[in-house]
C-alpha cells in the first residue's frame, strides 16, 4: 500500500495528491470492515469459531508441549550415556599415554657397557 504512494510521479507528490491517495484507502478499508453480525449471524458465531479456534490452539499446544518434554528427556539421557562414553575414553587415552612415556622414557636410557656389574669388575675395554 504504501509502495504505491512513493511510485508515484514527482508531479504528483502534492498535498492534494496525498490527501486524495488517502481518502481512496480509507473508503476501502470501511467498506471490507463488515461484521458477521451485520449479516444475521449474531455474536453466537463469532463465540463458536473463537472456542473451536481456542480448543485446537489448546490441544495443539498440548501435543508440542508433550514432544518437547520427549525431546528433552531423550536428550537428557543421551548425554548421560555420552558422559560415560567420553569418561571410559579418558581413562583408555591416559592408559595409552603413560605407555607411551614408559616407552620413550625406556628408549632414551643410555646402555653403558663400562658398568661394573655386567663386566664383573673388568674394566679391559674392547
């Protein structure tokens, strides 16, 4: 609606185009505004779609309340099963780290073949 007003030429931008544009658009608007009412239906139509209307919001609500209390409790007890997934990995990634310190730990030990105990207190060296 408003689109059309600034589409307009630049010589029509005038005061009296503006009123006129608006006056247009007002009768409009009365004449769609009719009530069930004036149509012999009386207030009882209007309360009946309202209730129906009411009802199905009602028992919609409901039903997507009852998905996301679902949603929620499957959520909750996956990540309950993922804590105790990542838990058993901690323990088998420090399991493996402590072997591999062991292992580097081990690799990086001198040998020293001048020791007295494996030459029997022979210090001839070859």
């Amino acid at each position: 609606m408003y689109s059309k007003i600034f589409i307009t030429p630049l010589h029509q931008k005038t005061w009296y185009h503006f009123k006129d544009f608006w006056r247009d658009k007002c009768h409009l608007k009365e004449g769609t505004a009719i009530r069930t009412g004036q149509f012999g239906y009386g207030m009882s139509a209007d309360d009946t779609i309202s209730n129906i209307q009411m009802e199905q919001s009602v028992a919609q609500f409901a039903a997507d309340h009852n998905a996301t209390q679902s949603t929620i409790a499957n959520l909750t007890s996956t990540n309950s099963q993922l804590q105790q997934q990542l838990q058993q990995m901690q323990i088998q990634m420090a399991s493996q780290e402590a072997h591999i310190m062991y292992q580097v730990q081990y690799q990086q030990q001198p040998v020293n073949h001048n020791n007295n105990i494996n030459n029997n207190g022979n210090n001839n060296n070859y």
